[in-house]
C-alpha cells in the first residue's frame, strides 16, 4: 500500500511572520523548561505511578511537552489508552520531536543517543527527565543500557524506545532491532506499540520528519515556521510476551505500528 502523504512547499510566505511570534513564546517555555527541571525533577525524579494516578512531576513533563508543541504549531493528539506504568513503549522514529510529542501522552524515560548528553541545555534538560543515554554500536554500552531499563521498570517507571535504532526518512519504517525488546521480558512489563504520525488537512505529512541530510538545527528551525498541524500518538494493543521470540515481537510491534501509520493516509 502505497502512503499518500503530501509535504508543504518550501515557498512559505507566513514563515517569516511564524518566526516573529514563536521565537519569543520558545525562549520563554526553554525558562519555564529550566525552572521545572531545577525546582521539581531535581528532587522528584524518582516519582512513580501509583494506583494509575500520574505523580505531580509527570503531569508537570506532559504540561510542558504539550505547551513546547504548541510553540512549533503541533496540536498533540491522542487515539487509544497507555497502560499504566510501567511499561516499555516502542515507538517509529522521525525526528527529535517524537520524544516530546509522545510525553505530551505518558512521560517516560526514553533511551537517546549519548551525543545529546553533551548538548548545551539539551542534555541537561533531557538527563534531568529521566533520559538513558546509548552509545550506538557499542555493545557494552546496549548491555548497560538495558540493565537501567530493566532497573526503571521494576521500579514502576515506563521507559519509550525507538527500535529501529536511528530516525527513518521519506515516510519508511526500518526494521525493528528485536534485542531491546528483552529489558521488557526480564522486568516482566507489557510492551505497547506507539505510532506517531503528523496530519495536516486529513494526509499524513512525513515532512515533519527529518529530510536526507538534514541535522538537527535545520529540521528543528524548519519545523518552529512550519505551518500548523495535528500530531497523532496512537498507543496500539499490546505485543505478547514471547520468551523465545524476541524477534517476533519485535515484528509484530512494528506490524501494528506501519498499519497504523497508513490508517486514513489513503
């Protein structure tokens, strides 16, 4: 099935006058950012869910996440329930936004890339959420990683990964890698698929994503002018646990991720 997707024309001309007014509301959420990380996440971060009522630091990480996409025009939107922690959620990969577009849903601690912890800000901001941090090809590296997930869960903390390892382009979801899937199988959590979708005028936009050869400043100053639309958090029915099939799970994950994506796309 083919995806019937459409991306705006480079020739924006409200770009410039977006610029004018969410570059001030930006610079104001990054000071609320820091004051929620140095007042509240600093002394309970270890916060959990109980009874399924979200602690007060978690609503306050979905509050600001929905309030940061709104600064770039994304209404957040959800379709289905989370479970309640915890849980291991894995999620299609497209851009750096899919992290806060998705704790706008559920905040979780997400396994990122370890050259963000030496963002300035960024990575302050990101450990202070919770972040794990991976270094990609390091398989010392995975195995610790996977150790503090299993550590989060069993503590009560839901923890979002991106399974197919680094972000797709042009709409394409990659395989999934099956071996993350094994921290939910030792901490004995559910694991949920997400697909994240962006939609404007009722088509999938798979522009939001990062472009061939575009970093991370670029997408993310295309995207603050953008024009506005809906970002879609679809959490799906849940994958069951397969002891000896850690590849299938990962397949079926992915499975019920691409069928979602393409939902209403045609």
């Amino acid at each position: 099935m083919s995806i019937d997707a459409v991306t705006p024309s480079d020739r924006d001309l409200l770009r410039p006058l977006r610029y004018l007014w969410r570059v001030p509301l930006l610079l104001v959420h990054i000071v609320l950012g820091i004051m929620l990380c140095g007042f509240i996440l600093t002394w309970r971060r270890d916060d959990v869910m109980k009874n399924g009522r979200e602690p007060f630091t978690h609503r306050m990480i979905r509050a600001w996440s929905t309030g940061l996409m709104r600064v770039f025009g994304l209404r957040s939107v959800r379709v289905g329930q989370p479970l309640s922690d915890p849980v291991l959620f894995v999620a299609n990969h497209t851009s750096w936004i899919d992290i806060e577009l998705l704790h706008s849903q559920r905040a979780a601690c997400f396994v990122a890339k370890a050259e963000i912890a030496s963002w300035p800000l960024v990575g302050w901001l990101a450990a202070s959420g919770g972040t794990i941090f991976h270094r990609r090809g390091s398989n010392h590296s995975l195995a610790a990683v996977m150790q503090v997930m299993v550590e989060r869960m069993r503590a009560g903390r839901s923890v979002a990964v991106f399974p197919e390892g680094g972000t797709g382009h042009n709409g394409v979801l990659k395989v999934f890698h099956a071996r993350i899937f094994q921290a939910a199988l030792d901490a004995e959590v559910p694991v949920q698929p997400v697909a994240l979708r962006f939609v404007r005028a009722g088509k999938r936009q798979i522009d939001a994503g990062f472009r061939d050869n575009e970093n991370f400043l670029q997408n993310f100053l295309r995207m603050l002018g953008g024009a506005a639309m809906d970002a879609e958090v679809h959490f799906l029915e849940p994958v069951p646990a397969s002891p000896d099939g850690r590849r299938r799970m990962a397949e079926l994950s992915r499975e019920r991720i691409a069928a979602a994506l393409e939902d209403r796309a045609a």
